[in-house]
C-alpha cells in the first residue's frame, strides 16, 4: 500500500454550509469559531476511535500513518500536521479501465477513485479539521469509507480483471 495518491496533500477546500449528510455538527468555542478536539489529533486517539469501531487489527506504521483491516481488507488513516485526515484504499493486481473509475467519481461525492502510478485502483476520501472534528464525526467518517470500500469493491468485480497474485 503506497499512501496518497499525489504524494502531497489534497484538499478540496471546504464544505458548503447546510450541506445534507454532513455529518454532527461540529464543536463550537465561546466566540462561535469551529474547534477540534485536541484529544482526537493523535496517533493514539485515531487508534483508540479505531478500536472503539470492533476493528481488532490497528497497527501505526509511523507517525500519521495508521493501518487497518475491516473484514481481511487493508486500510490506511492519514493524519496530516493541520488535522486533516485522508482514509485510503488500494488493491494490487487488479487491472481496470478508466471508465468504471470514471463513473464512480461521478455517482460518489464523499469518496474518489483513481488508478496509481501502478495502475492500481485506489479509493480515497479526505475529512477537514477546518470544518471542526468530533469523535460522532469521525465515526461517521470511518463507517461512510468502510461502505464505500465495499460497493468499490463490487464495481472491481464488475468491470475489471482481478490478477492470481493480486494485492491488497
């Protein structure tokens, strides 16, 4: 598992205001400004959120860095130095068109897809500090990935050719 795709960071900016599905609204400081939780920006509260999930296998590669497994499949949690956070996916040996991707990115917003340098699907999605970080929040952003990872999954098996020695 390589980590993010581009190597640097992305951020889409934002999330409008009202947005439906965004999730638990955020903490609120007494002048009203979106705060995060100073207990949720560690390598140990990310595992320990994990674990609080039923997911047995948590291991910190190093710091930021966090594996997974949900199911026997392999996941990786980002944690980035201004508090953002990116879950990844990524399958070895798995041989797919650009359209199915292509059609994924476009019937999923709170996830994207992509083929790596290596030519392997990966699915992403990022979760903004800026818009403040609750422990509800990143539940729900843990469960929201794990659903997307398993309809991805169903969509590889559709379109494209798994290899005997295929990766995860």
């Amino acid at each position: 598992m390589a980590g993010p795709g581009c190597g640097g960071k992305q951020s889409s900016g934002p999330a409008a205001p009202g947005q439906p599905g965004a999730g638990t609204a955020p903490a609120q400081g007494a002048s009203g400004e979106l705060r995060v939780d100073p207990a949720l920006t560690t390598d140990e509260a990310l595992v320990q959120l994990l674990r609080g999930l039923d997911i047995s296998e948590v291991t910190v590669l190093e710091s930021g860095k966090i594996l997974f497994r949900i199911e026997d499949v392999a996941m990786a949690l980002f944690r980035f130095e201004d508090g953002d956070l990116q879950l990844y996916y990524g399958i070895g040996g798995v041989r797919c068109p650009f359209e199915p991707i292509n059609e994924w990115n476009k019937q999923h917003r709170h996830s994207r897809a992509y083929l790596d340098d290596e030519q392997d699907p990966v699915i992403e999605s990022d979760l903004l500090s800026d818009g403040g970080l609750s422990q509800e929040k990143l539940e729900m952003f843990v469960r929201t990935f794990q659903m997307s990872a398993a309809q991805f999954l169903e969509l590889l098996s559709e379109h494209c050719q798994v290899s005997q020695d295929r990766e995860a």
